[in-house]
C-alpha cells in the first residue's frame, strides 16, 4: 500500500511538472501585431510630418502565423514550428540594397545546425530567379510574397526583417539587416549554439 502511493504521488508530481512546462506563454500574433500598430505615431520635423513605426521587439514571444508557399526551385514549403530547432524568417525584395548585403550571411547560417532559413520576397519568380544568376542564395526564396508578408503577417516595419522563431513556434528576436558586426547576430549565434 505504501508502494502504490508514492507511485501515485510520483506520477501526479510529474504531471504537474509537465503541464507547467507546457504552459504557453505566449501572445497571440494578431493581438500582438495590434499592439505594434498602436505605436505608430506620427512626429513633426521642421514643419514636415514623418511617420516612426515602432520597434518589431513588440513581437517578442507572439506565436507565429504559419504559412506555405512555392520557392523558385519549384519546392513547396511549410512552415512548421512545431519541430526541432530554429526558423528563421526573412522578408525582402530586390531592390532593397541592405536586403542584398544581408544574403551571404542568411546563406552562412542557413548551413548551421538547429535552424531552418527561410525567405519570402516581394519580387516576381522570374524577377529573383534572374537575380540568383548574379548572387547565390542556397536557402529557399518564395516569390511574390506580399500575401505572406503583408496578408499574413500585416509587416508594418522596414526591409530587410527577419523573425527568429523557436520550436513552439514563437518568435524570439526580430532583426532588421543582420550583419556579422552586429550584436543581434551575436544574440543569434549564442541562441542558435545554445538551443
């Protein structure tokens, strides 16, 4: 009898230590992306008026929206949070001089272990696919992309951004023109090693 309790009890204790642990707390994409919203606002500057949207860090910890697209090379693309590692998001377009600069690098970590890179540019299939002649982009690109970015993910904030996302599928960092200077690169790498 005395065996059959603290069987019980260590069986009940473990699964109050599991529902802790698979607690969610996170934020809801649309009710965090409104939030965002509600920190534009609009300054005055020698009699000009310039609209400052806020930081993407308003993101942090909103769970993010799941899409599917064709990439260039014809692959289709899920993407599912729900598996081991990292993903990270990138949106961008052609003409877009930082979003350029910032491709050697997604290609670098799109080699790392514990993270999926993925793409979505604005620009047509034929557009990037002439583009990838001149510059090499090994991760998956998914063409006109407006409908993931601005339909899906309502982006109100610069180019290039990309969402770092863990297994939960929640978004963790937000980056805007990640250079291997910088200290969100760093923060990346450190979460990328440190799982």
């Amino acid at each position: 009898m005395i065996i059959k309790k603290k069987s019980i009890f260590s069986l009940l204790l473990f699964l109050i230590i599991v529902i802790a642990c698979n607690n969610n707390n996170y934020v809801e994409y649309s009710d965090a992306i409104d939030s965002c919203k509600k920190l534009i606002r609009i300054d005055s500057v020698n009699k000009s008026k310039r609209i400052v949207f806020p930081s993407p860090d308003c993101l942090i910890n909103a769970k993010a929206p799941n899409f599917s697209g064709i990439d260039v090379k014809k692959q289709k693309i899920f993407t599912n949070f729900q598996k081991s590692g990292f993903t990270l998001i990138n949106f961008w377009f052609l003409e877009c001089k930082p979003c350029v600069e910032e491709i050697p690098l997604l290609n670098e970590i799109s080699k790392m272990k514990n993270i999926t890179v993925v793409s979505v540019c604005k620009n047509n299939e034929k557009d990037i696919k002439n583009f990838m002649k001149k510059y090499e982009i090994i991760y998956p690109v998914i063409p006109n992309g407006n409908e993931i970015i601005y339909g899906i993910y309502k982006h109100i904030f610069g180019f290039p951004t990309s969402y770092l996302i863990d297994d939960n599928g929640v978004i963790i960092k937000v980056f805007y023109h990640l250079s291997k200077s910088s200290k969100d690169y760093k923060f990346l790498l450190d979460i990328i090693k440190n799982g």
